[in-house]
C-alpha cells in the first residue's frame, strides 16, 4: 500500500503477538509497548535529515554528523497515544511534546477537541503522531487536521495496528502523511474494534474496563 510501512522486524511481531493475547497482564502490556514504541520510533525516523558539526574527540577534529532543523514533535493522541510516546522519548529525548483529546459527539459522529496544547512552532518541525489503534481513523484523521490547522506540514502518523478499513480513509483524507505500522489486521468490526486486534488499547494500558 502506498504511504504505508509495515515494520516487520522479527522483535516487533513477537511483542506484538504476546500483547494480542488476552491473558496478558496490564504491567505486561504496558511494557511490551514502551519495547515496541522504541522499534517502530526507530522506523519512523529512519530518514531524518543529517548535518554536520565540528566537534573534538580525545584524538582529533571531525566533522560529525548531528539530526538538522528543529527538535521534532511526538503528538499524542489522549490516552492510549500515551503509552507509544513513553518510548519514543527515550528514543529521542529533547523531542517536543503535543496531546490532542478527542471525544466523539453522540449526535454527530464527529471527533470534538476538548485538549490541544502543543508548540507554536508546528510548521518548523516534524511532526510525528502517535495512537496505537487505527481503527475507524476518525481520531486519527481529526487529529491531524487539528495540528494541520495550527500549522503543521510535515507529518507523520505512527501506530500499532491499522485496519485496512481505517488505512484507506487515513490515506484518503490525509494522503501526504505517512503511515506507519506494526500489522494490518483483517478488518474492523461493527463496532469499529480490529480483528483479530488486541482488544481496547487504553483499557489494556491502564488496567481500566
Ligand atoms: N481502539 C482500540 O483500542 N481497539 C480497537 O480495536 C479499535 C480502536
């Protein structure tokens, strides 16, 4: 699919089939994402730009290379895009930090902000946003139109799981974004959950239900 990349490195499946399992315990779980979050953080930055500085080693000047541009932005989708993001910022520590709380409208259907708090600078830096679940891709979706809104142009959107459902209206809607993802599942269910999937992510996460 284009704009998709499935990371398919042996360490991420065999995570990734242990958080599946029902019987996995929330400490578990939480720790397999935080483990995962660094592998597919380092997919999702695998092309950054490089420059050089001059530095001094013990032995001698050189010219060695540094990330260039603005620190990036991890957002977080509330509140499972949490449990990515702790990983990923001990993969690139001085990155910035956005969260998005969506909820959806009853009457509407549509995703409604109630938090956005992010750096003003959006249209320097890259953006990568984070949620574990593309299911409906309605957060996903409205998520990035929000950080579109208050300036962002180069994004990225990193998750677990995609529906193929979710993957083509992600892609439709917002077709200069870059998908990345641990496994496209079969399909969605009638109540928008992934199959076979892995249950509800924050419930999962945070022990609730
Ligand atoms: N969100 C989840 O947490 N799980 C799904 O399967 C779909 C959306």
């Amino acid at each position: 699919m284009q704009g998709v990349t499935v990371v398919d490195h042996p360490l991420v499946q065999h995570k990734l089939s242990i958080m599946r399992k029902q019987e996995t315990s929330t400490a578990g779980f939480r720790r397999l994402l935080r483990e995962i979050s660094l592998l597919l953080g380092y997919e999702v930055t695998r092309n950054l730009e490089l420059t050089t500085t001059t530095i001094e080693t013990p032995m001698e000047t050189m010219e060695a290379p540094i990330l260039e541009g603005k620190k990036l932005v991890f957002a977080s989708v509330l509140r499972a895009g949490n449990g990515l993001l702790e990983g990923l910022l001990d993969l690139v520590p001085a990155a910035r930090v956005a969260h998005i709380g969506l909820y959806r409208d009853h009457e509407t259907l549509e995703a409604v902000e109630y938090f956005f708090k992010a750096p003003s600078d959006l249209g320097d830096r890259l953006v990568i946003v984070v949620d574990p679940m593309l299911a409906t891709a309605n957060s996903a979706i409205a998520a990035v139109e929000k950080l579109k809104e208050r300036g962002a142009t180069n994004l990225r959107f990193l998750c677990l799981l995609a529906a193929p459902e979710g993957i083509e209206r992600f892609t439709k809607a917002h077709p200069d974004v870059p998908v990345y993802t641990a496994s496209i599942d079969r399909q969605l269910n009638e109540k928008g959950y992934i199959l076979p999937g892995l249950g509800d992510a924050g419930d999962r996460l945070y022990g609730t239900k």
